[in-house]
C-alpha cells in the first residue's frame, strides 16, 4: 500500500471517473488518452501511484520494466506494426501534468523529431 495522495488517474484505476480502458493487470492499467495528439494516443500506468520518472526507486525496476513490456503488448494490440513513439514527460520542464507516471503510446501516423 502507498501513503501517497490519490491522483486523477488513480480514479481512473478505482472506476471512479471512466475511461476508455484497452488493458489491465495486477500492476498496470492502460487507457486512451483524453485528448489524443495522434490516432492512437494511450497512457500505460502503474497502479502504484509513482508521482514521476524521477521518483523510480531501485525497489520498482520489475515494475518499470514490466510498464514497457506493456507499452510493447499494448501497441501490439492496437496493430501499430509500422512503429509507434514512447514518451515518458517528466516534471515541470518535461511538460508533465498530471502528477502520475505515465507513458504515452503515440501511433497510427509519422512522428516528428525533435519534440516540442
Ligand atoms: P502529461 O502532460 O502529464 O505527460 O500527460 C497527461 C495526459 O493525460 C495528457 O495527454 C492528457 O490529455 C491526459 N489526461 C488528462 N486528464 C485525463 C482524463 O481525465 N482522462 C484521460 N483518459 N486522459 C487524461
């Protein structure tokens, strides 16, 4: 259990607020971003509420793996065979927004680079 605050998407994970949900299991939940920026746009995230990338213990590395291992299931699911982007926006000037690890899936067209 964590003594952390309850996050916007942590009532996604409780059904307390909906959500377009496209995978669940024990450690990670994933659903269609509200806004997407791309035709697939899908948040992947632990249920633990990890603030941030930069607040990943050593103690959490099965679980930040197991969180990529979902991104690659997850875009399998969705057929995004010709490729996808990853973003993982951290803190303020990573331009994060919503105080809960996230990894953004970004698919179904070409991505520019660099970002924004
Ligand atoms: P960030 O900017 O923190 O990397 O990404 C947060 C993402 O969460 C944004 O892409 C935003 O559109 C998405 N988002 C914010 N609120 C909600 C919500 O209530 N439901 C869903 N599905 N996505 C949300």
């Amino acid at each position: 259990m964590s003594d952390r605050p309850e996050t916007l998407f942590s009532k996604i994970i409780n059904r307390e607020i909906p959500a377009d949900i496209v995978y669940e299991d024990n450690l990670a939940l994933a659903f269609r971003d509200i806004a997407p920026q791309a035709p697939v746009h899908i948040l992947v995230i632990p249920k633990q509420p990890i603030p941030k990338l930069a607040d990943a213990e050593s103690q959490d590395h099965a679980l930040m793996g197991h969180l990529l291992l979902t991104v690659k299931r997850v875009a399998e699911q969705e057929g995004l065979t010709n490729g996808y982007r990853v973003v993982i926006n951290t803190g303020a000037d990573g331009g994060q927004t919503v105080d809960h690890l996230h990894l953004h899936i970004l698919g179904g067209r070409a991505m520019a680079w660099p970002p924004g």
